[in-house]
C-alpha cells in the first residue's frame, strides 16, 4: 500500500517538475515599435494598453515625462519612450498605444509608436544584452532572436526606476 | 503567543490612555491635594498599570508601580500629605513609568531602564510619615479578592432551606470573623498574608478551608465598609432595609435579626450586586457605543469617500453639460434631483467619516499643566495655564503634528515671555504670569491660540538682533513692518534669550513650529504689544485629506491652490504692478506685496498676453504672504489630494494632484514650497517684458504675419496683393479647419487674421470662437472680410470675436489701413 503510494507521489512530482521545465522554457512577450527598433517587455508585466488620452504636464521634471494621467482615480506617470531614448519627438497617431507597465507598487504609463504581437519565445533563444553596455547602466535584458528578425526585450523594473 | 500580543497591545492602549489623562489629574492634585476622587483616580491608574503589568510579567515596571501605588494608597488615606517635594517624585515616577511603556511599546520588554534610584526616593518620601507598606499589600489583595468574592456571591432567591440555613451560617462565621478582624486590625491580614507560601502544603481540604476562610474573612470586611458607607450616603439608605427582606422571607430565623452586624452583612451583597449591574449595564451601553478601531480602516473609508467626492463633482458638471444640451426637456428636472440628492448625501458621509476621525485637541493640550509645572519651577516663575476650548475636535493626522509646534511655542512664551516675578511687579503687573491656551472652529479651521501676558516682542530689538545674527540686512530690516519683525523669531538661527537655557535659546524651536504649520497648510499671525504681551494664533484646516480649493489657470493649464492659504483674490491693471531690485511688488491697500506670476514657478511657456489686467491670488501661510499672478480664475472646488505617486515624489512645489469633474488631472500647488521659490525665481511680471518681446522680434516688416483665411483663390490674391506693399509675411489657409491647424503648429505667430465668413468645413464664425478659446490668442486681432453685410452679420461677427468687420468689395488701400492699424504696424520701430 504505502509502496503503491510512494509510486503516486513520485508519478505526480515528476509531472509537476515537467511542468515546471516547459512554463520556464518559454516567456511570453509583447512587442512594440518605438521609432524604427522593435522592443518588447514581458507580458505580466503590463497592467493594461489603453488608446491615448489626455494628461497633465508637471514642471521641473525631465522632458521625457510628458506628465500624468488619470487612469481610472489613480494618477499615474506617463512616459514618451522616443525621448527616453532619445528619438525625435512625433505627433501620436491612430496607431499610438499607451502601455500601463507595472513592478510591484511602481505603475506608469509608456508612449509606444504602436504595437506589434505577443511573442512566445523559448528562452534558449534570448541571448544577454550587448556588452558594450554597462550591465547596470542599461535597460536592456537580452535579445531575442527569431527567424527573420532581433527583439530587444527590456528591463520593466529599469524603465520604471526613477532617473533624475 | 498571539493572544499574548493581543493583551499585550491592548494593555498599552489602555496604560497610554490612562497616562494621559494623569498627567493634568497630578497637576490638579498639587493645588487641591485633598481632593479625594482625585486621588483615587490617579491611584488606580497606578494600580491598573502594576496589576496589568505583573500578569504581563513586566518585572520592573510592576516594581515601580507598586512602590507608586504604595506612596499614593497612603495619601489616599491621608497618611501623607501632598506637597511639591512629594510631588516631584510621584511626577518623576510617571515620567519612569511612561519611559518604561514606550519601551515595552517599541521592544516588547522594559529592562534596560534603571528604576532603583527612583523607587529608593518614592519609598523614601513615604516612609518620611512612615506608614507601614503591608497596609497597600492588603488593601491588593482585598481588591484582588473582591472580584472573586463577587464570582462567589450566590443567588439568594434560587436556594432551597437546607442551602439558607447554611447560607446564614456562613454569614454568622462571617461576623465573627469581622469581629475578630476587627479585633486584630490589619496584623491578622498580614499574618494571612504571610502564611500564604504555607498552601503548597496543605491538604485539599485545608486548602478549601483557608480559602473559605479568606472569602469569609473579606466579605465581612467588605460588609463593614458598605454598612459605614450606607449610613454615610443617605440615597442608598432605603435599599438597606429592603434587602434583608429577600433573605428574611426565605430564612425567618429571629438570629439573623438579632445580631445587629449580621443586618450589616446580607445587606452588602445586595448593593454591590446592584453595583455591579450597574457597572456591566454601563459597561454593555459602553460597547454599543464606543468600539475601538483600526485607524487603517479609516483612512481606507476616508480614500474611498474621496474616490466618490470624485465621482460627484464629475456627476454634477456631466448635470451641467445635460443642462445646457437639453434645456427645457421633462428629464431635467429628474435629473437634476438625484444629482443634488447625490451631492447632497456625499457630502454629509465626508462630514460624517471625517468626524470619526475627530479627536479633542485636549489629547494634545493636557500635557501642557504638567508641563508650565515643571517649566515654572525650573524658571522660578510663577505661571498659570489657563486652558480653553479643549472639547474642540480636529483630524487624528492633525492632533499628531500639532503637539511639538505648541510646546515650542508654550515653552517660549515661558522662558522668553513672562517675565520673573519681581520684573513683574515692578511693571505693576501681578506677580503671576498668566499664559491662555485656547482652540476654537472657525469656519473650516481651528484656530489655537496662545496668548501671554508677558513682556511682548519688541520689533526694532528683533530687527537689530537679526541684523547681528546676519539674517537679514540693515536695508531689509527697515522695510519691515512690525508684523514682518515679528516673523523674524520663525527664522534658522534666530533666539532672542540672551542666556541660552535647557528650556530654549538654541534657536531651532520656533524654526520647527513654521514648518510643521507649513506642513499642516496652516497659517501663524502674531500680534505683540511690548509690556503687555503677546498673541499667537495658529490657523489649521480641519483635514488633510479633501480641501476646497480655488482653480486658476495659466495659459491652457490649471492648477489647485489650497483655499486655506488663499487670503483674497484681487483684479488689477499691469499699471499697478511694480519693480523694486528686479522684483515685482503691488501696493495691497496699506502693504506692499510681492509678486511672482504661476507661470515663471511652473515654466509654463508663455506666449505673449498683453492683456490690461491681471488676476493676483493672495496667498498666506504661517505669517507670510505673497501674490500669485495668474490668467484666470476658474473658481472653488472641492478636490481630493491624490499623492503623484514614488515616480514623481517630491516635486518642488507641487503638494499633489487631484482628478477634476471632466477626468482630467489637476496639479496642487505646494504654497510653502512655492513661497520658496518665489524668491529663487527671476520675474517675468510687468509689461516692458511684453513689450521687449515685441520690439526684440519686429526689426522689419517681413516680421509682422497675417493670416489669411479665404476658400476661394481669388479672394486670397486680392488680398494678398492689397497688403504686399506693407512688406509683411502672408500666410494662407483655405478654410477655418487648416486656419486652425497652421495656428496649432505653431511655426508662426501671428499679428492679425482676415477670415472670410462663408467656408466649407468650418466657417468664420465657428474659426473666430475656437481661436478664442485658447489664451495665447484672446488678444489676436481677427477681421472678418465678407461680402455678407447685413446688420446681424455684424452682430455675429462681434459675438464671435472679431474686431473689424470689412464688406466686399474693398479697396485694397482700405484693408491695407484696417490690417496696419491692427498689427500696430511699425509703431515701435
């Protein structure tokens, strides 16, 4: 009986650990352009992709901020990610999407050029950032590599730190 | 273990109430020593702490209570008369006491803190009279008896005869025992006391036997004090002789009645049950009425009635927007009822949850008896507090920051104020200096007052003290008025105590008060009066969470000033507004203000407004003032203050945002911080600037820009070549809708507009309101060059914002003369 049951156990915690090794083998993504580069972010980092709306310039804070907004009574950060990195600046469009990306309690709102697709992406397939950069510096996490094409995936919890 | 903890948290509620209300009980105490319902106040809380903290197991704080219990027990019983050297130890015990508390508050336990030298000095001061201690030691025990007695106390009227007769025999043991306690005095308690270690050993039975012994022996003491106090308080005389009527009946035995004490004894148990009922009636009304709870859950009610202040005020301006769309329909009226019902019920659940929030400024000000005590004694002043308005009740946040602020202030009235009583009478003042404490509501404010009767502060010796200490220049100081002297004392480094004492002097005290005023949205005023005294008065809002607000805007931005730091909003002309050394000023009645516009604070950029008046926001905090200029003023709303969140904290200026009727986001503006910067920032306010704009960027013709709006072809050239002899830039539009767009771009700025009435997709009329909508435009010329001629037209033209009004056909030397006339062409070449 008690062998019989030894079987199960083991039956079940080897089904789990399978499960486990396919969850971690792929991470879905969501791919967006800013300027001419496709970028993308995990996708249970973001809270919600909302169509343009309004918001409130706030002084003294850096250009890249364009203010704030109000998503459903809270007031949140919004980011134009052209000028965080450091692209000209371009009249929103029909295309223009909001990206709400959250890290914990930090929540803010992103201005992407427009959306692409979610990507499910084996892992084996991200290589590291380039070193050319900082590894503290930078905002990116890794690269992924897909048949016709490179996506950079970058880091949330970077883009949603505080800089100045 | 989490029960413990839950004892534990709430022994310290409780131990923390209680202390505060002792501190002014001890105080009281001192002038009228033999008020006995004072003592036996401030002896229990004694008692309570040592009782709790021993079953907590809080060794040292036991220790210091008991020996505190011991010195109040004996003037309790007038063993020990209350004076000041009595006094300050009892006091300096409480202090230990609350040490020990905050201790155990932060760390869960209370050793560390030495309460030796202080016990030693409690013991000392009692044994001065020498009492013997076992005296306290019994009257714990009884005390701790007591409620088991009570537990004990059986029901009379379900007991059968066997149980009577046996009832009254217990009764009858009772008395002798009285007697015999009477007989030996306390002696034969200490004894029970010090056979107490002997239980271990006994038997079941004797064991049985001692406690029956003990319950007998302190019921008949009990007995006894009841029957003393029943013939002392004539009210409760007729319950006496009703009581034994529920035993008689049950027990007609002549013996009961026969031994004149027994009479005594049966009647006891009847008024302390009828006590105790009391007790568990008030008791149970108490938890009806009072539950204790999580301030957590509070400030969660408090942001969800935000949330639907929100809710409310974007509900009354979509009424709005119904209103005028539909006016006159049948639905209106519908419509309008539930919103107001709405607003109206919002409204009162704010009152209503704001109000829980509510406690008595008295939390903060009884500290402060203790305090002018210890004050004046150290000082060798005499001084009275006089307290009034402490029922007075403002927001939980508020009382918590408003305690450093007054004592700073009470402590300076003390050490700087009043003088030392021979000063006094010299000035013909009395010997005892009087400090008034004092809250009141006004309007949507408390305003707490501090006023003295001391020396009062002299304006040129604040001046000259400051100028020493370099605060200020010589030249500052004598534009100061009084009142602006009077603020120096609120400057870093400032103290005008020529000796530097513990109490103050170090000049950092009433730097503290400003900014915690500051911090509070409140306002200081003080008025001083040399010989005479001086006059604090501190003005706080009632809450932090939803404050009315007054909505300006500044260009096409808004922005929300606290209404608490707005003193007056006052329309002036630029002529009024003047430079001294590069800053603006304007004379306000008998002051001169300073001048700072929202927009130099804010970089908000500015696109030149030659508009004749502007808009000034008086705004005052703690004793400061200034003049805020802005373009507009939308009006007051009641705004929730929404925090911007870790990603944008701490933004100069800028205290918060809150979400407006229409969803938008509205900035609020910090007025301390902005006061701050007021001064950094250099002033753009008066007109040479917008005239300097304009003479720096019209150096020729080509300079000045016309637009000109037509659909047809024709029309645009004839135009275009009427004004090409001036020389200046022309640019074109088809119709209103690309007019608008070549404005919005922004790629020109434009001195005059020629706007045909008659276009597709967006006609003169409709162009002419939308450009007027934005501030930046309000002041552009716009002509309406139309073949349309009708009187109505005109009417149209002018509603809608036009400033001339040219019928084809024209001839060009006409429209050229209009046009220069509009642009003010070549006049400030």
């Amino acid at each position: 009986m008690s062998e019989k049951l030894q079987q199960i156990i083991n039956r079940q915690n080897q089904a789990l650990a399978g499960d486990d090794q396919k969850v971690d083998e792929v991470i879905q993504l969501v791919g967006f352009i800013v300027g001419e580069e496709e970028f993308s972010i995990p996708i249970l980092s973001i809270q919600e992709i909302i169509k343009p709306i309004g918001w409130t310039r706030v002084p003294q804070i850096p250009s890249y901020i364009l203010g704030v907004f109000n998503l459903r009574g809270s007031v949140i950060p919004l980011i134009d990610l052209r000028a965080r990195f450091g692209l000209p600046l371009q009249k929103h469009t029909d295309e223009t999407r909001f990206i709400v990306m959250k890290n914990g309690d930090d929540v803010a709102g992103f201005v992407i050029d427009r959306l692409t697709e979610a990507i499910r992406m084996p892992k084996r397939d991200i290589g590291p950032a380039p070193d050319t950069i900082s590894e503290s510096e930078t905002m990116i996490d890794g690269v992924g590599k897909q048949a016709d094409r490179i996506v950079t995936i970058l880091k949330v919890h970077k883009l949603l730190e505080r800089n100045f | 273990m989490d029960e413990f903890e839950e004892i534990l948290q709430d022994f310290l509620i409780e131990a923390f109430e209680l202390i505060e209300q002792l501190d002014q009980d001890l105080v009281e105490l001192e002038t009228r020593p033999d008020d006995l319902d004072l003592l036996n106040r401030i002896f229990r809380v004694a008692h309570t702490i040592k009782g709790a903290s021993s079953f907590l197991n809080f060794d040292v704080l036991t220790h210091l209570t008991h020996h505190m219990e011991n010195l109040l027990n004996m003037a309790r019983h007038g063993d020990l008369v209350i004076d000041a050297n009595v006094m300050d130890v009892i006091l300096e015990s409480i202090d230990l006491m609350k040490a020990l508390l905050v201790r155990i508050r932060d760390r869960g336990e209370d050793s560390g803190l030495d309460v030796s030298g202080c016990v030693a000095r409690l013991d000392a001061v009692a044994n001065g009279d020498a009492a013997p201690e076992p005296i306290v030691e019994i009257a714990v025990i009884q005390e701790a008896l007591a409620v088991q007695v009570n537990e004990d106390e059986p029901d009379y009227s379900a007991m059968s005869d066997a149980q009577v007769e046996a009832e009254i025999e217990r009764l009858l043991a009772q008395k002798q025992a009285e007697a015999a306690a009477k007989r030996s005095g306390s002696n034969e308690a200490v004894k029970n006391e010090e056979s107490e270690p002997d239980y271990a050993n006994m038997s079941d039975i004797e064991v049985e036997a001692e406690i029956e012994r003990l319950l007998l022996e302190k019921q008949a003491q009990d007995a006894a004090k009841r029957a003393q106090k029943n013939q002392n308080t004539a009210p409760q005389e007729p319950v006496v002789p009703s009581t034994p009527t529920v035993v008689v009946p049950s027990a007609p035995q002549p013996k009961v009645e026969a031994v004149p004490m027994v009479k005594a004894a049966p009647s006891a148990p009847s008024p302390r049950r009828s006590e105790a009922k009391e007790e568990g009636d008030s008791k149970g009304g108490g938890v009806e009425q009072t539950i204790r709870v999580d301030v957590k859950r509070l400030d969660h009610l408090m942001n969800l009635i935000g949330e639907l202040v929100l809710g409310k005020n974007r509900l009354i301006k979509i009424n709005d927007d119904v209103e005028e769309r539909y006016e006159g329909e049948a639905f209106l009226e519908e419509l309008n009822q539930v919103v107001s019902i709405v607003s109206l019920v919002t409204t009162d659940l704010q009152i209503a949850v704001m109000k829980t929030r509510m406690l008595p400024i008295g939390k903060v000000f009884n500290k402060f008896p203790r305090m002018i005590r210890d004050l004046s004694r150290e000082l060798n002043k005499k001084i009275e507090l006089e307290i009034a308005g402490e029922e007075t009740e403002l927001d939980k946040s508020i009382v918590e920051e408003i305690g450093d602020p007054l004592v700073h202030i009470i402590r300076n009235s003390c050490d700087h104020g009043i003088e030392v009583g021979d000063v006094r009478m010299a000035h013909g003042k009395s010997e005892v200096g009087t400090i008034q404490l004092k809250a009141y509501h006004e309007g949507n404010h408390i305003v707490i007052q501090i006023i003295d009767d001391g020396k009062g502060l002299d304006a040129d010796m604040l001046k000259q003290k400051s100028i020493e200490k370099g605060i200020i220049t010589e030249k500052e100081a004598d534009a100061m008025s009084e009142k602006e002297a009077f603020g120096l004392i609120f400057r870093p480094g400032f103290s005008t105590a020529a000796q530097v004492t513990s109490v103050s002097g170090r000049g950092v005290g009433m730097d503290v008060v400003k900014t915690n005023i500051e911090k509070l949205n409140g306002m200081i005023d003080i008025d001083s009066e040399v010989g005479k005294g001086t006059s604090m008065k501190l003005k706080i809002p009632l809450t932090l969470a939803i404050i009315q607000a007054l909505l300006v805007g500044v260009q096409e931005e808004y922005y929300a000033i606290p209404l608490a730091s707005v003193l007056e909003t006052v329309r002036i002309s630029k002529d009024e507004i003047y430079t001294v050394e590069n800053r603006s000023v304007m004379r306000l009645r008998d002051e001169v203000l300073s001048l700072v516009h929202i927009g130099d604070i804010f970089e908000v950029e500015r696109v030149f407004d030659n508009s004749e008046h502007a808009y000034v926001v008086v705004l005052g905090l703690a004793e400061s003032k200034i003049g805020l200029i802005v373009d507009t003023l939308i009006g007051q709303e009641e705004i929730v203050i929404k925090s911007l969140g870790e990603y944008l904290k701490g933004i100069e200026g800028i205290a918060g945002a809150t979400i407006r009727g229409d969803g938008g986001v509205t900035l609020i503006v910090d007025v301390a911080a902005l006061m701050q910067m007021a001064k950094s920032v250099k002033s753009t306010v008066g007109i040479e600037n917008g005239e300097t704009k304009k003479l720096g960027v019209k150096n020729s013709s080509s300079d000045y820009c016309v637009m000109v709006v037509d659909d047809s072809k024709t029309d645009r050239t004839i135009m275009r070549k009427s004004l090409e002899p001036l020389g200046i830039t022309i640019v074109e539009a088809v119709d209103g809708v690309e007019a608008l767009n070549i404005l919005k771009q922004g790629d020109h700025f434009f001195d005059a507009m020629l706007i045909d009435i008659e276009m597709p997709r967006m006609d003169g009329y409709t162009l002419a309101s939308e450009i007027k909508k934005y501030n930046k435009y309000k002041n552009l010329p716009l002509i309406a060059v139309t073949s349309r001629a009708g009187k109505a037209d005109r009417m149209r033209g002018v509603e809608s914002g036009m400033v001339e009004y040219i019928t084809k056909p024209y001839s060009p030397e006409y429209l050229m003369n209009v046009v220069k006339r509009n642009i003010k062409f070549n006049e400030g070449l």
